[in-house]
C-alpha cells in the first residue's frame, strides 16, 4: 500500500491546497515554477502555510523522479515546474457507499467497469466534478490508480468525487438496485434508449472498458441496457465522451 501520492498539474495542486491542506506533506518548485502558481490560482494566503522548497529547474525534476521511483512508476516530467507530496486520497467501501445512499434524497454515481486506461479515467473523473457525481465505484482488480498523470489530467476532481472499490462490481450493482437505484449500463448493442428510465432519484450509470465495453457479468445485471445512438458514419465513442454524454442526459 502506497504511504503517499504526487500531485502535479497547477490546477491539481491548487485544488488539493483549497480542500485537503491538512494532506499537504511537502511542495517542491523552481522560483519561477512558484511565481506562474501564484499568478495562475491568486491562492497567495494560502500557499503561505507551507514551506514551499526552492530548488533549481534540473533538481525538481531529479527530486520529481525519486518520488516516482518509490511510487513503482515511469518517470515523467513534471510540468509547469512545481509538485506536491500528500497523503493518499481517501478511498472508501460498499458499506460507506449504501449508508450514503441511504442519508441522501438523490445521489449520483458513475461505475467504472474495467476502465483501466489512467488518460480515460481521468478525463470521467473530471467530468463527473463538473456533474456533480458523488462518487466512483470500480473493481479493486483493474482499477485506474490515482497517479501523478491521473491528477493532473483529472485537474483536482479527485477532491471532489469519492472513490469506492470493491471487489464484485456486479454484486454492488446488483445491491444498489435493491436500494431503488435506477442502474443505467451503455451498450453500443442495446436496443433501449434509456427515455423511460426514472432518473429522478438514486442514479448510477454504468460505463464499460473502451475496446470491449461492460463485461458480461455486469452486463447481466444493469437494470437498462442503453445505448447512445449515432447520427454519423462513425458508430462508436471514446469512454469518456460516452461518459460525459450519459452524464449531461441522465444525472441533470
């Protein structure tokens, strides 16, 4: 289990400064690295708070890549100059999940059947901020990661949606239904259009890896299986636009 995560991405990090500073462990940028934040977020008070370490264009990025390392990951450069050390963001189980359902008039929930690409991931994670999702259910096996890349292309979402793992998706889904949870799942082969389906209270859209979509399992036990009709040549969609198209349809 990893003790740390590493933010990079202007936009990450200043989300994570405004809503998890108490995580904040160390900020590590160039002098100019540190003028462009400032200039670009106005968040001068509060990056005050912290010992920001000034270092050379050359040393944040070798320190930039010993970080990387102990993370097991593939260095890459760390843009804008600047990068912040924090606690590991909070992950949570089912059990959270079905009690937040249960204090909630209507909650909104993505579920990510094995959508491992970190670019994909990030790209819904974003959306679903703008959305207003509550939170994000995916498999323990096959799960994103929350990585460097994630958060800067995520752009601080990550302080925003919750993240829920487990270890069966299609048992959750199959309990989230018996909550009254409407479970929408996105087929470029289904024949339903989703027009009828209540949205009106408890949500969740269920969303399948790129090349093969929701696997059989969970395809079984979605409650609707809909799909996004073409009005072009080309019949189907990167995951992340199907995802912010579901979510502008089904979660308003």
């Amino acid at each position: 289990m990893k003790t740390f995560d590493l933010i990079v991405g202007i936009h990450s990090i200043a989300e994570a400064i405004t809503n998890r500073p108490s995580a904040v462990r160390k900020i590590i940028a160039t002098a100019e690295g540190l003028k462009e934040f400032r200039k670009k977020t106005r968040l001068d008070k509060e990056i005050k708070q912290f010992d920001v370490k000034i270092v050379s264009p050359h040393d944040v990025q070798k320190m930039a890549e010993q970080f990387y390392k102990e993370l097991e990951l593939s260095f890459q450069r760390v843009p804008s100059q600047i990068f912040m050390v924090v606690d590991p963001v909070e992950t949570y189980d089912l059990a959270w999940l079905y009690d937040q359902i249960d204090k909630s008039p209507r909650y909104k929930i993505l579920c990510l059947d094995q959508v491992t690409d970190v670019h994909n991931a990030a790209a819904i994670m974003r959306t679903a901020a703008f959305y207003g999702v509550d939170c994000v259910v995916t498999g323990a096996k096959g799960h994103f990661g929350t990585g460097p890349s994630f958060a800067r292309i995520a752009s601080g979402a990550i302080e925003h949606v919750n993240i829920v793992i487990c270890s069966s998706l299609p048992k959750a889904i199959t309990k989230l239904i018996e909550k009254n949870v409407s479970v929408i799942g996105f087929s470029e082969h289904a024949k339903e259009d989703g027009d009828g389906v209540d949205i009106s209270g408890h949500v969740a859209l269920v969303l399948g890896a790129e090349d093969v979509g929701m696997s059989n399992a969970v395809s079984r036990v979605v409650e609707h299986r809909v799909a996004i009709k073409p009005l072009g040549k080309i019949k189907s969609l990167n995951v992340s636009v199907a995802a912010a198209i579901a979510m502008e349809r089904w979660l308003k």
